[in-house]
C-alpha cells in the first residue's frame, strides 16, 4: 500500500494453526512517522484484516531500527487550521479504532522511538514487547498542541501521576521506566525481542481461536462497562463458548495428556 512518505507493509504468515499478520510501518529514514496518508492506509490494512476468520492475531512493527513510530508528520500538522486539524485527527482516529478493534490480539514489537500518536497506536495493542533502546513520550505540548485521542487510554495503564508527567511535561521515559510503569509488558534486549514477540504467538496459536476472539471480545466490554454489567457478560461469554465444539475438544486433549 504505497503513501506520501510511509509505506504500510502487511505480511501473512499462515500454517495449521491459522494466519498470523505482520504489519510494518515503513518510513526509516523519518524514524517511521505517519502522514494523513499513512494513517488512512494503516487502518485500511487492519480494516481488511478484521474480515479474515482465519486470523490468529496481529504484530505491528516499525521498520529498521530506529522507531516504532516516531509520531505524525509536523511538516503536514503546521499547514493546518481548525478545520483541517479537525480532519486530520479524525483520520487518526479512525486508526487507533481499527487496531482496537481487531478482533485478535495484536502486538507491538517496540524497537526504538514512540512518541506521540506512535505511543497512542501502541497503546492501542493488547501486548506490548520493547527493546531496551526504546523511546517512549507524549511531546505535543512542545509543539503547541494536546495530547488526546487513544491518549485517554493511559490513565488505566499507567495512573493519573505519570500521565500527567508525559503528558504535562512532554518528557520521554526510558524502555526501563515504561517497564516499571506498566506501559509495557516486556523489556528485552535487541537480540531478544523477536523470541518474545514469538513466545507470544506461539501461546497464542495454543490456545483456542474462537476462545481468544471471545476473551478480547469481552475484555473490550470489562473496558466500558461496569463491574456488574461486564460480570453479565462473562456469563453470557462463558456459555456462548459451548456454542461450539471447541472447548471439549481442547478439554479432552488436556485430559489425555494428562493420562500419559
């Protein structure tokens, strides 16, 4: 999917177990950041992803070894007005919303840079693996705009305090720091962030593939709803789980290694 600036690589890597995407922000040389353009094509690879049954689940990615995503495109964001800053945002938008709703697990391999509405696609992921040369802020209050859209999520996994330090102030933290914040689920080295986004998939591709769509699934309404509403829900989950086959099979194979 060619753009202005970035491309937008998608890879399927599939065997019995089902497909796993590989999408890949593809601008190295402006450490990967994304133009009005890139958002659109980034939500059309996950907006057509979200149509695939066989997908297992999804690893976003940044190319070579700079950044994730670095941010979006200041050279386009100082052309606008309110009226374009309203459309501009609106089409990132639209790209924190195709990634949040994939309904497989997605993954972002951190290798580098991720500032801005990088850091606000990462947030997006379910799980998120970073090399220890990371990079993480919320700069936007130095160039004379809010931080806001996915954003909001950062209070749920961070706190309000160290919220309103990236957000406030403007100042990256390091992959160690995001680690000890929970921005982060794993901090490895270079040489070991591919082993550990693999071990994920690996779970991953074990585990039962209409169970894990129902666990994010629901995982989405504990997000929305109250605690006894989402308490309903997972009742109501839990027993749409024996709509099909699925669980006595995987049961039963449990049971027989077991045995053994």
């Amino acid at each position: 999917m060619g753009m202005a600036g970035a491309d937008i690589d998608v890879v399927l890597k599939g065997g019995s177990s089902g497909r796993v995407a590989w999408i890949t922000v593809q601008n190295p040389a402006r450490l990967n950041i994304l133009d009005s353009n890139g958002f659109d094509a980034l939500s059309e690879a996950f907006e057509s992803l979200s149509k695939d049954d066989d997908l297992r689940l999804a690893v976003l990615t940044g190319d070579g070894d700079k950044a994730f995503i670095g941010g979006a495109d200041i050279r386009e964001m100082v052309t606008l007005d309110p009226a374009l800053a309203r459309t501009f945002i609106t089409r990132l938008c639209r790209t924190t919303t195709s990634i949040r709703a994939l309904p497989v697990p997605v993954i972002a391999r951190i290798d580098g840079y991720t500032l801005g509405a990088g850091l606000e696609i990462a947030v997006c992921c379910d799980l998120r693996a970073a090399s220890d040369r990371s990079t993480f802020g919320m700069p936007e209050v130095r160039v004379g705009i809010p931080s806001v859209i996915e954003a909001v999520l950062l209070p749920r996994l961070i706190g309000w305090g160290r919220t309103c330090e990236l957000a406030l102030t403007g100042e990256t933290v390091s992959a160690e720091e995001a680690l000890e914040w929970g921005l982060i689920e794993r901090l490895t080295t270079v040489e070991t962030l591919d082993s550990t986004i693999e071990r994920w998939i690996d779970a991953v591709l074990r585990s039962g593939p209409r169970a894990i769509r129902l666990q994010k699934s629901l995982m989405k309404t504990w997000e929305l709803e109250p605690i006894d509403k989402s308490i309903r829900a997972s009742i109501e989950t839990f027993a749409n789980a024996f709509d099909s086959d699925e669980p006595s099979r995987l049961m039963q194979t449990f049971m027989d290694r077991r045995r053994r």
